[in-house]
C-alpha cells in the first residue's frame, strides 16, 4: 500500500489528505511490519502541504494560493490534524489552533447540518466541549425537520459520537437508535460546493 501511496497522482488538497490518513491508520496498527520513520516523514510531507495551502483565515483550499477556502475541504484537513495530534505527531500550533477558529466558525454559523455536524465532531474530538455547539445543531435540526422531510444520517452520527466523547451514553444511543447506514438519504457533501 505505501508503494501505491507514494505514487498518488493527484494533487489537490482533498486528495492528498485522503492520501495521509492510510499512514495514520499503519501507525497505529501493530500486526503491520512498516518502518516508523518512513510513516512520520509522510505525515509531516502532508503537514508541510496543509500550511503551503491555509488561508489567513485558517481555512483550506483545494491548491496553493489559488482558490478561496472550502469548508468541507477545511473540515477534512483538520480532521486530518487531529487524528495525527491525538497520534502523537507534532502538529504545529499556529496551524492546529487557525485551523480549529475555522471550524468553530462553521460549527456556531453554518446552515447546512451535515457540516455543522462534522464540524462539531472534529471540535469535540479535538479536546472543545461543543455542548452549545450542539444544542445549536438540535435548533437547526428541529427547523429543518418541520420544513422538510428530515432523514436520520451521518450528521446524527456526527452528533452521538460528540455525545459519546462528551460522557453523554444515553443522548448518544438515542441519536443513533433508528439510525439506518445506507438508508438512501441524500449525498453528505455537495462535494467542493460550499
């Protein structure tokens, strides 16, 4: 897998975070024989890549310098920073700390649910208590319910695993009770749309 890795041909910041995580998952893996250093030097490659391509605002784009910030891309990337934190890669705190203001900025004013969703997961994984965050979200959630036809999805997932991580069990299970993967609701990202 690390050869074909290598060898990812595309280049956009999306791609190229979806390229890092593998290495994230290897090293965690114990039954997977792979060389540390090689894995730590591909994290920080995909680090080094994340700061050429924030934005002052914290934000990610899909290249360098040529495109505002996208929220779901941003979303994407500092979910990548934070799985490789909580791994124990040093992650710069200037880079960490813009990028989690930028999440926060989609978590408390985003309209669309599933992002606000995710946005809220990567906070609470991150160490931020999203409590608000999430009563928000419900606000939102209940809005959109009594204005069309609401489908339980990943953004409930999203939710119950903040609950989960915030000691909330029972709120948690209650969210994710009905909850049917694959069930036909709409696509989760309107891909590079935001």
């Amino acid at each position: 897998i690390m050869s074909y890795l290598e060898k990812y041909p595309y280049g956009c910041t999306e791609q190229l975070v979806s390229k890092g995580f593998p290495y994230l998952v290897m090293n965690r893996r114990i039954d997977i024989k792979i060389d540390k250093t090689k894995i730590a030097d591909f994290i920080s490659l995909t680090v080094d890549m994340l700061v050429s391509r924030q934005a002052y605002s914290g934000g990610f784009g899909l290249y360098p310098g040529q495109e505002p910030e996208r929220d779901f891309i941003s979303l994407y990337a500092f979910h990548f920073l934070v799985e490789a934190r909580n791994e124990g890669f040093r992650i710069q705190n200037g880079l960490f700390n813009k990028a989690r203001k930028y999440v926060q900025q989609i978590a408390g004013n985003s309209s669309h649910l599933h992002e606000k969703a995710y946005a809220i997961y990567l906070l609470t994984k991150s160490g931020t208590v999203t409590t608000s965050y999430i009563s928000n979200w419900e606000k939102l959630k209940d809005t959109m319910e009594a204005k069309v036809s609401y489908h339980q999805d990943l953004a409930d997932a999203y939710i119950a695993s903040s609950y989960l991580l915030l000691k909330q069990e029972k709120k948690a299970l209650s969210m994710v009770s009905d909850l049917k993967v694959g069930s036909g609701g709409r696509a989760f990202y309107r891909y590079y749309s935001s």
